[in-house]
C-alpha cells in the first residue's frame, strides 16, 4: 500500500479526532444522566423500594411479623422519628440488613424514612 504523508495524516487525525469526538459524547451523556440522580438523592419511595421493600413489602415484615411499618408497631417498638428509623437503618437488631452510609446516604435514609412515616399509617 503506497500512502502518501497526507493522505496518512489526514486519517490519523479523523480517527483521532473521531475517537476524541466518541469519547466526549459518552462522558457527557454519563454526567447528564447521573446529576439528576446525584443531586436530588433518591426519593423516599424508591429508596424504599430498592432497599427495604424485599422485607418490608407493604409495611409488611418479612422476618419478625410484630415488627411491621405501621405506626402503631413503630411506636410499640420506640420508634418515632424519621431520625429513629436512619438509627435503625444504621445500626438495626437481629434479622435486618445494616444500611451503612456507603450503602445509603443520609440524604436517602432520611428520604426513605420520612416515605416510611407517611406511607405507613
């Protein structure tokens, strides 16, 4: 194959800048889809949903039946609080999954606390 140095710098270029091209495109795309996501948190309800709901369907309790989402098991247990179900997440008794702040923000916890509260009655 005879190329001559134009032709061979020209290609060069275009696949360099053509890789240069693909690859900003899908940084941007990245970034875009993940701030949303990382800026607003997770909403309560799907906190819930990706993290509690497996054990929890419902209001439910899969594991311990008296230890159940409503309100009324909430308070017989002494919990209260939207900050007393994050304690709970972080630091829960036997049975239940611990939700460490690498696995769930505090910004997601509270979310998915404040949800439990609401939700729940």
């Amino acid at each position: 194959m005879n190329f001559n140095r134009t032709a061979l710098r020209t290609m060069s270029s275009t696949g360099t800048s053509t890789i240069a091209i693909s690859a900003a495109a899908f940084l941007a795309v990245l970034l875009l889809w993940q701030t949303p996501l990382h800026a607003a948190g997770k909403s309560g309800e799907a906190g819930f949903k990706a993290n509690c709901a497996a054990c929890h369907a419902d209001g439910g309790n899969i594991i311990k039946a008296d230890k159940t989402l409503s309100r009324k098991d909430l308070h017989k247990n002494g919990i209260k609080t939207a900050n007393d179900i994050v304690k709970l997440m972080r630091h829960p008794g036997p049975g239940m999954s611990t939700f460490d702040k690498k696995m769930v923000s505090d910004k997601d916890a509270k979310a998915i606390a404040e949800y439990v509260l609401k939700a729940f009655k």
